[in-house]
C-alpha cells in the first residue's frame, strides 16, 4: 500500500516520524517525514485558543507538505510573526491609531526622527483615520483626507485651520504608506490603499519644490560685515561659534559636539564626528547622515579656534583638554542648540536695527550662506557636498537650484574666455 501525501493541515497527536525540533515549544518545531513523491517537511505551533481568554490555554497547530527545510523554516518563521500579532490585537484588526502607535514604538531609527513621525501621527492621522480599521480604510478615504489637510490641517497656533503645505501632506503620505506596508508584512492586511495613485493623488515632488519657501542667505559682504560687528563691537563671547558655522558649512548641533581633540591645528582639518541629540541635548548621537567626514578650515579660523582655546582654558584647565567640549559651557556641559539659537537671533535684532541692508538670516542660514558662496564662486558641487555632509550631490543640487543660473553664466563666460575671439 503506497503512502498517501498528509493534508496540509495534521491533526494533533503522537508523531512516529523522525522530526528535528527547536529547543524551545514557543520558537515551534520543524520535522520530516515520508511520502510517496519523497521527503517532505512540517512545523508545528502553539497558538492561544481564544486570544481574548487567554486562561483557556493553547492548542497545537501542524502545517505540512513542505518542499525543503528552508520552505519549512520560512513558513514557520512567518506563522510566528502572525501569532504574535494575532495576540498583540486579541485576534482582531487592529484600527488605524492603535496600529499606527504600534508601528511607530517598534521603530529603531535616530530620536528626532521618531518624534516626527509621532507628531505628524498624532496631528494629521490619528484624529482623522485613527477610528478606521486598518482593512476597512480605503484608498478614497486617504485622497478625501489629503484633501482636508490641503484645505485646513493646520493645527499651530499661528496657522491653526489653515492648509497645509504639500510638503507636510507628503510627509503624512509617506508616514501612513509605511505604516500601511508593515500592516502588509504583519499579515494584517492585503493591500496598501495609499499606493492607489489615481485615487489617493497625494503632493508631486514638482508640487513640493514649487511651494518650497526661498533659502535667506547673505552675501559675502553681508558675512563680512556682521563678523566684523560681532568681534569688534559686540565682542561676542560667541563670535568663534558663529565664525566657524559660516566658514565650514557644519550644522549647529555638531559644532556643539566639536571636541578640541576634533581640531587638528598641523593639517588645518576638523572632524565631525558627532551631533548633539537635540531631543536630549545633554547627550550626542552620530551625524544626521550617520557618518563622520573631515573638512579643511581656513588658517585664519584656526587662528581664532585657537585663541578661543586659550581662552576657555584660562576660565579652566578643564575645558581645553582634547576631550572637551569646543563651545561647552563653564562647567563643560554642552550647550542648549535652542539657546544658542535664541543667542542667534538676540544678534540678529540688534544689527538689523543697526543697519537696514543686513536682512535676517537663521542660524541655519550661515551654512547655506556657506553652499551658496561657494557654487558661485565656481567650486565643483561635489566638494560642497563633502563640506556640508550630505549623502548624495543630489541633495546639495536640490537645496541650492537657486544658484544654477550663476553658475551657468560663469561657466558660459568661462567658455567664451577660453576661446577668446574665435
């Protein structure tokens, strides 16, 4: 009598064939046995009978017919993860906020990023979708929401019910789109409705660029002339920290985690090797892009750096030790990024009031001033890449699209030079 192939569903009981099992019964076990056409392969899984009555126990389930052993594993592997959603949500859909707190609390990514998406979560998502459940929310619902942050979704103080910049719905698409795909993986759901573009029509890029607001930056004797009224008029405290934004192109937070061991005065470079966490500044993290570089410095900012140095070390021994913090405070703690941005702006009240052509810049607007200067004086993109720490010279070229027609024009002057009166 041949052997029949076993349903892909065996019923509990004793098993006679040789199997080869998991040490533990909540990992589930893996197993052969023989059918007419040859091996094949099984596993086995507890799973609570009733996800909301967990005191009834839990039942064993066998699924077979298995090709290989890594069929098998990938299987079980899959049914693990189903299990555990099945008794995270009590066996039900979860609807979308309860999921959408889920997703996000299961996230390993830098902290401000996941505030972030906690912010656009709980102000763009949950108060309109959060009530749904995940496979009854549909493609339609999602473009009619768009729509309504287009029209009102504003929930600042300054802008409460106003709309909301296709930039922002962008964002609130691609945070619901992520979190409509782990739904997929977590076999919650089939589909993902925000991927119905015609339906959905969420913000083009061309839509996001177009609406993008204009970068403020300075000219070069814009730079020039508040360098020299902070240091000679001022006499800022803080014109080192505001020099060497402007002549590097480094973020705020990382030259408030520059270490004077950073700065190497014998090959004029520093190295940025950290950032401060601005959700919790009194720590560092990596680099927004997660990765240090090394950039060249002018010997005139290594003059000020070290004069900054001897000056700090004058207040304390402490603070010009090679693992002290550049720009610290008097007790050698990092310094409030918002502080220092306060600090920023207090300056920027005081010369514009002093002088009307010095138009108002962020603190983030020294490192664009940066970029900026340098594509118009011809450098090549790509070093300015380096400079500010972007991953790719797309991104640079995207920021500073604004200097292209003054780059185009000297290089078509630089062409025509070339080839002098021919």
């Amino acid at each position: 009598m041949t052997a029949k192939k076993p349903p892909t569903d065996i019923s509990d009981g004793g098993e006679q064939q040789r199997q080869r099992r998991s040490r533990t019964r909540h990992a589930g076990s893996l197993g052969d046995y023989q059918t007419r056409k040859g091996k094949r392969w099984k596993f086995q899984l507890y799973v609570l009978k009733d996800p909301e009555k967990p005191e009834l126990g839990e039942k064993r389930i066998t699924r077979g017919g298995f090709l290989d052993l890594e069929e098998a594993q990938a299987a079980l592997t899959e049914a693990i993860k189903k299990r555990a959603q099945h008794e995270q949500f009590l066996g039900k859909i979860p609807n979308v906020g309860v999921y959408a707190e889920h997703w996000v609390s299961s996230l390993r990514l830098a902290d401000s990023t996941i505030k972030g998406y906690r912010k656009i979560i709980r102000n763009h998502i949950t108060p309109y979708l959060g009530k749904i459940r995940l496979d009854k929310l549909t493609a339609t619902r999602i473009g009619t929401h768009y729509r309504e942050l287009e029209k009102s979704g504003r929930k600042d103080e300054y802008g409460k019910g106003q709309g909301l910049s296709a930039n922002t719905v962008n964002k609130v698409h691609v945070v619901l789109g992520a979190i409509l795909d782990a739904a997929i993986d977590d076999g919650l759901i089939v589909v993902n409705p925000a991927k119905k573009k015609r339906t959905v029509n969420a913000p083009k890029a061309s839509e996001v660029r177009a609406q993008k607001p204009e970068i403020a930056t300075w000219s070069a004797d814009q730079l020039n002339r508040f360098l020299t009224w902070d240091r000679d008029e001022l006499k800022d405290e803080l014109f080192p920290l505001w020099r060497l934004l402007a002549y590097t192109g480094m973020r705020r937070s990382e030259a408030l985690a520059l270490k004077w061991g950073d700065i190497n005065q014998k090959t004029g470079r520093v190295s940025i090797r950290r950032a401060v966490n601005t959700d919790d500044w009194t720590k560092t993290k990596t680099t927004k892009t997660g990765s240090a570089r090394v950039i060249d410095v002018d010997l005139d900012t290594l003059k000020v750096m070290a004069s900054y140095k001897v000056a700090r070390a004058e207040v304390s021994f402490e603070l010009g030790k090679a693992d002290a913090y550049v720009f610290g405070d008097d007790n050698g703690d990092i310094r409030s990024p918002d502080a220092m941005t306060s600090r920023w702006d207090r300056r920027l009240k005081k010369i514009t009031a002093l002088d009307s052509t010095m138009t108002r810049v962020t603190i983030k607007g020294l490192r664009h001033t940066h970029a900026t200067l340098l594509l118009e004086l011809g450098e090549h993109p790509k070093v300015v890449q380096e400079r500010l720490g972007h991953s790719t010279i797309t991104t640079t070229m995207n920021i500073y699209s604004h200097v292209t027609p003054t780059m185009q024009k000297a290089a078509a002057n630089r062409f025509a030079a070339r080839l002098g009166n021919a």
